[in-house]
C-alpha cells in the first residue's frame, strides 16, 4: 500500500518562504512522476508542480512558476516544494501525489495521480 506523508506547512508572513516534504512509501518511489498540489478555501484542487522519476524534468503551473521549486531525493524517498514570495492567494491546502503509471515525464491532471497524502495547510497572512 502507497502512503505519502507531508509536513512542512503552517502560518508565514507575506513575502516569506516554506519548504514542504512528501514522504512516500511501499511504491518503488523511482519511477513514477511526483507532483505537488493545492486546493484554497472554496476552491478546486489546483496543480501545481511536478518532478519526474530521474528529475530531469519539471512543470510549474503558472500562478507558482519562478517562486515554487519542485525537487526530489530518491534515496530519502522524499519530494519536497520549496515555497517563496508567499502571498495570501498561496492559502491553501498542499497535497503531494504519485502518478499512476510509472516512466511518464509531466503530468499534470489530479486524475492521472492515484495517491494521496493527507495534505498539509499553509496560511499566508497579509
């Protein structure tokens, strides 16, 4: 069984940054495209990054591209997001996902992921 793990979240300032980990387990975490999303109060789930297995490749989506940086450590089995430039529009839920099928390089519809985490919020103030 796959289990993912984020933590990292909590209450910053606007202008200020966060670093978000996503541990995953029971999945050969090697070969499948990892990716970093968000849901905001009232809001639809939103995609917002993805690494491939080898992290050669990766995709922003565009309100978080030059100020979210997606990476991966395969021997700790870990994804991370790094967050900067926060703004209150950041406020949301963060949920890291694994794709589906292994080998793919961008992914970014929430229903090409099959697993979750549990999710983890982040709160920008003004």
């Amino acid at each position: 069984q796959v289990q993912l793990v984020e933590s990292g979240g909590g209450l910053v300032e606007a202008g200020g940054s966060l670093r978000l980990s996503c541990v995953v387990s029971g999945r050969s975490f090697s070969r499948y495209a990892m990716g970093w999303f968000r849901q905001g109060p009232g809001k639809e789930r939103e995609f917002v990054a993805v690494i491939n297995w080898r992290a050669t490749h990766t995709y922003y989506g565009n309100s978080v591209k030059g100020r979210f940086t997606i990476s991966i450590d395969n021997a700790k089995n870990t994804v991370y997001l790094q967050m900067k430039n926060l703004g209150p529009e950041d406020t949301a839920v963060y949920f890291c996902a694994s794709d589906r099928l292994p080998w793919r390089v961008t992914v970014t519809q929430a229903t090409e992921f099959d697993s979750w985490g549990q999710g983890t919020q982040v709160t920008v103030s003004s």
